[in-house]
C-alpha cells in the first residue's frame, strides 16, 4: 500500500482571527474546482507574526490569505517578491510560498470591483466617494482607476490622512487619467452628486456610520460598505435616507478577494456566485 499523498496546506492569519469566515469559504471552493486542500485559521500573536509564519512552512504551508493586523508585515515579508497589485496597496493580503521564497499579492480591490460589477454598477466614468484613508482605501485605489473611474475623491475624518493618500497615489503615475482628489469629511458632497461612494472605514465594528454630509448621491447611486453583517450597516442605512439607489455590504466583496486567491494558487477561478449565497443564507440564520 502506498500512503496517501499529504493535502497542500493553506490558512488565514490573523489577530483575532476566531470569526473568519475564510475557511468555509475556501472549502466551498475546493468542492467547486476539485481542487483538494487543508485549510485551517492561524491564530498569531500580534507581535509573532514572523515566527508564526515559519512555523507555518515548516509544517508544509504553502499559502496564507492575511488578515489584520498583518497585511503590512506580510508585505515586508514578501517585499522581494510583491506583485504590482501589492505594491501600489503598499499591503499584503495573500502570500504563496514558490521556489523557496514567499510571493505576495493584494486582491482587496479586485474582489471589490468584481463585486460592484456583480450588482451591475457601471464604474467607467464614475464619480466616487471614498471614505477612509487606511489600508483599506489605499489597497482599492489602483482597481478602481483601473476600471475607469473618472474621479476618486478620498475624505477623511483627519483630511491631512486624506491628502497624503491622495499624493502617493499621484505619484505613482498610474491611471493618471482618473482625477484624484481629497479632503475632510465635510467636503464630501458634489454638486451633482456621486455615482458611488465607499465606505472603507471600521466604522461599522461601533455600529457607527461616518460622519457625512447630506445630499451626497447622484440619481440611481450606490452606495457599498466593505464591513458587512446579517443586518444592514450603520452607513448603509445612512446611505438609504439620503436618497442612494442600491445599498450593499462587503461579504461579495470577501469572496472576491477569496477567489483571486484560489486562483493565485490553484490556476482556476471559482464562481464566487454559490458561496455567496451561501454565506448570506448562513448569516440570514446566525451562523
């Protein structure tokens, strides 16, 4: 009898890192595709992010997806061998460990956008909001000029965050025929209203919604907050009485990025589709 030949060893990693959902999700794909895995949650001290990682290859990991707080230590990890995607998202949300070394990639803003097109938004030539200058922001920014978005407007509750993000980007030289612009807050409306706008704050872990003007949305907009949860956000609701067309939480935007990742290692593409549904019937029962 021969033995049978050990499952490739993947993970999430995070802190904390209890309440990822990636697992179900990969495994979900694993069905799809016939690709089999093992997949597990890493629980890493936050200031063992490294040795939690060499443990992690040592037991024949050869993939991470990244969770907080550790996007920014995985990109210095794979700072030899970041994709342009990482670069730009100066963060790292997935890594796969090739040729003895870790390679890194950022699929944050593609799930977003694949998951904007999903609930039928026409992002070239659209206005967009987006709230928040963080990683979360900044990891979007390059898939959404990408995409052909005439204007990307960054406000923020401290405008000088704002500003500097909005820098960086200019100077990137890409997508340079996407404007961009920042300030506070406050200087989040536009006369004729936004096609889009995002919320890429943590607001929503208070059950808060940021701190926006009325008037904000252009006839037919929407509005999208990447934190999600069985029942509609604090800025969703915000967003639905002043006046947005469609409103939508983050959990497509999960499984985008989920399935960037099983493509990066595993050279198929799931359909997200079915596990979202899932997903959302599993939230819809409290599970």
């Amino acid at each position: 009898m021969t033995e049978a030949t050990p499952l490739a060893r993947y993970a999430v990693i995070g802190n904390p890192v209890a309440h990822s959902r990636s697992p179900q999700i990969h495994a979900m794909f694993s069905e799809q595709t016939g690709k089999p895995l093992r997949y597990e949650r890493l629980l890493a001290p936050v200031d063992g992010f490294a040795d939690a990682v060499a443990a992690f290859v040592a037991g024949g990991g050869v993939g991470l997806n990244v969770t907080v707080p550790f996007k920014r230590d995985a990109y210095a990890l794979a700072a030899d061998h970041l994709s342009a995607r990482a670069r730009l998202a100066g963060a790292v949300n997935t890594l796969s460990w090739r040729d003895g070394a870790w390679h890194g990639c950022n699929t944050d803003g593609v799930g977003l956008v694949s998951d904007l097109i999903r609930l039928g938004l026409r992002l070239a030539g659209a206005n967009v909001l987006l709230v928040g200058a963080g990683g979360a922001a900044r990891g979007v920014m390059q898939p959404l000029a990408q995409a052909g978005c005439a204007r990307i407007h960054i406000v923020n509750r401290t405008a000088s965050k704002a500003l500097e993000l909005a820098d960086a980007w200019r100077e990137t030289g890409v997508s340079p025929e996407t404007v961009v612009t920042a300030g506070g807050l406050a200087d989040a409306a536009l006369p004729q209203g936004w096609n889009l706008v995002i919320n890429a704050t943590a607001s929503g872990l208070q059950d808060a919604a940021p701190d926006l003007p009325r008037g904000l949305y252009a006839p037919g907009a929407a509005a999208y907050d990447m934190m999600y949860g069985a029942k509609p956000t604090a800025f969703m609701k915000q967003a639905e009485a002043d006046g947005a067309a469609l409103t939508a939480d983050g959990l497509g935007m999960l499984v985008g990025q989920a399935a960037e990742s099983f493509l990066i290692w595993h050279g198929v593409r799931p359909d997200p589709a079915p596990v979202l549904a899932a997903l959302r019937e599993a939230l819809a029962a409290g599970h």
